[in-house]
C-alpha cells in the first residue's frame, strides 16, 4: 500500500474534541470531561518524588497502621515524563485559579489543611519497595490532574498517543484507537496528598525554570 496515498484519504479537520484533546483557534489542550476513569485504583498512605533524567519518578505506597518498618506492603511507581505537559501540570495545580476558587488547587488545599487544623505529612525518604514482586506494579504516564473532595485528594495518571498529537498537529484526524488513556489513579488522605504536591510542584517548577 502506498502509504502517501493513504494519508491522503485520511480526514482533515480543523477544530474540535478528539478522544481526550481539545483543538481550537489557541491550539491543543487535554480535556478531560468525557475521558473513562482508570480501571486501577491505589491508596496511598506514603510517597517519595525523584528526579531520575529523563523521568519524575514518583513511589506511592501503603503501609499498615501497626507496621513498625518503612517496608511498603504495596507500592505503585509512577514515572512522569518530562518532556510533554509538564507547564501545564504545573498551571493548572499551582498557578491558575481553580474551579469555583479565585487560588490555585494546591493554596486551596493549604486552606482546607488549615481550617481542618491539620498538617501536611511529609514524605518518607527511606521507604523501601515490597519485597514480594507481585506487590509492586510500575506505570509510564505524561499527564496528571488532581482533584479533591470530602477529605481525600485523587490524583489521575494519564497516557497521551504520540500519534494522536502528531495526526492533530498535522491537521488530521487521529485514528480511533489512538486517545488519551487513564492509566492509574491514586487516592488519598488530604495531609499525605497535600505534601505530595507540594513536593512535586517543587520538583516540576524547578525543571521547567517558571517565572513568577
């Protein structure tokens, strides 16, 4: 098959919604609003962010309540990568006003720590991974978006197609399986989430040098 003759009969389009992007006369956005939640849940009561190159490496982890070692009993390693949306994660939770808030995501939850006259529970440095390997899952995603309600923050892992972006930067439109995937999602309490942000946004804004 000629594949020039075959990108020739693909459909042109020019604004719209496609599978997880929004296109219009500013460019491509992620949207959100018709996208499936993730099939995986996982709770979090532990985390630790890393740089590792290319990649934010992100350790979430649960640990029993009469546990008396930093072992997780579970752990699901999320690697951020870099290169992609990481300007507009960092806009959207720490710099852009909320929904139905004139603050950003993360000084909304400050606030709500502190109406709650609770504390952030900072990230533990010497966790160590489960030692059983079916304990241990690892995830690469390129987007994130995090959300709160009744005292538990949910943060969503997601996976957009490189073809999809690329077909919608060319003018085409993308093939139906190509689509922005939820991967994972994590939930957890707001004084561990809160933290977790604010360790991410530390590490994010110091790669992506943002001005204030």
């Amino acid at each position: 098959m000629n594949s020039r003759n075959n990108k020739s009969k693909r459909s042109v389009i020019k604004y719209g919604e496609f599978s997880g992007i929004s296109l219009d006369e500013n460019g491509m956005s992620i949207s959100l609003n018709n996208l499936p939640v993730a099939s995986h849940f996982f709770s979090c009561s532990d985390f630790k962010v890393k740089d590792i190159g290319s990649s934010i490496a992100i350790l979430f982890g649960q640990r029993s309540a009469f546990s008396d070692t930093n072992i997780l009993n579970t752990a699901v390693e999320v690697r951020l990568q870099k290169d992609f949306t990481l300007e507009a994660v960092y806009s959207n939770h720490y710099k852009r006003p909320s929904l139905k808030n004139e603050k950003p995501f993360i000084e909304v939850l400050h606030e709500i720590l502190r109406s709650k006259s609770l504390e952030v529970k900072e990230q533990t440095n010497d966790l160590k991974v489960p030692q059983t390997e079916s304990a241990y899952r690892l995830f690469h995603v390129n987007y994130m978006n995090a959300s709160y309600s009744n005292g538990q923050v949910l943060l969503e892992f997601f996976l957009v197609s490189p073809e999809l972006i690329s077909s919608l930067s060319q003018g085409y439109k993308p093939r139906e399986n190509s689509r922005v995937k939820n991967i994972i999602s994590i939930i957890g309490s707001l004084p561990v989430m809160t933290s977790f942000l604010d360790a991410f946004g530390s590490c994010i804004k110091e790669e992506i040098k943002y001005d204030e």
